[in-house]
C-alpha cells in the first residue's frame, strides 16, 4: 500500500539477483509484459469486430423491419383508398351515408368529407 515500501522491497529483491539471474529475470518480466500486450489487442480487435458485426446485423434486421412495416403501411393505405373510392361511386349512385358507411367501413365523417 505504501509505495515507499514497496519501492524499497524492490531494491532489496533486485540486490539477492546475481547480474545473470537479474538480467533473465527481467527479460522474463518484459516476455510476460509483452504476451499481455498481445492478448489486450486481440481483445480489442476482437471487440471491434464483434460491433462491427452487430452493426452490420442491426442494420439488415433494421431494413426488414422497415420494409415489412412499409408494406404493411402501404397496404393499409391502399385498403383504405380502395373503400374511399368504392364509396365515392356509391355515394354518386344515391346510396344513403349510413348503408355506405355500413359496406365500406368508413366512418360517416370521413364519408361527409368525400
């Protein structure tokens, strides 16, 4: 916890090494550094391309999506065109608003709009 300590810890250690131990042991000391350099970037590459891929995954879901949601819409919308001019025609044939609203499913204020 002490880093005054842990400092002077150090140089003891470092003073029972011969020049030899010293020397192999430091350049184990930069093998391991440099092996835990090595597996933080493969992690990180890996990160990377696992988001790069979830991107990639999230965009194709994001355009079914809108495509279906799109279609649907646009059926809806085609649905509700073909009822308003379905009840244009009968409208235009004398029907009464109630028996119109009746065989086309729109309501009666969106038939006094027509």
């Amino acid at each position: 916890e002490n880093p005054e300590i842990n400092q002077a810890l150090e140089i003891v250690e470092r003073s029972a090494y011969s020049d030899g131990d010293l020397y192999a042991y430091e350049d184990y000391l930069l093998e391991v550094m440099t092996q835990r350099n090595a597996m933080s970037n493969e992690r990180a590459e890996g990160r990377a391309e696992g988001r790069a891929e979830g991107r990639a995954e999230g965009r194709a879901e994001g355009r079914a999506e809108g495509r279906a949601e799109g279609r649907a819409e646009g059926r809806a919308e085609g649905a509700k065109q073909k009822a308003i001019d379905a009840a244009h025609k009968m409208l235009a044939d004398g029907m009464s608003i109630d028996l119109v609203a009746k065989y086309s499913g729109l309501s009666p204020d969106e038939l006094s709009k027509i």
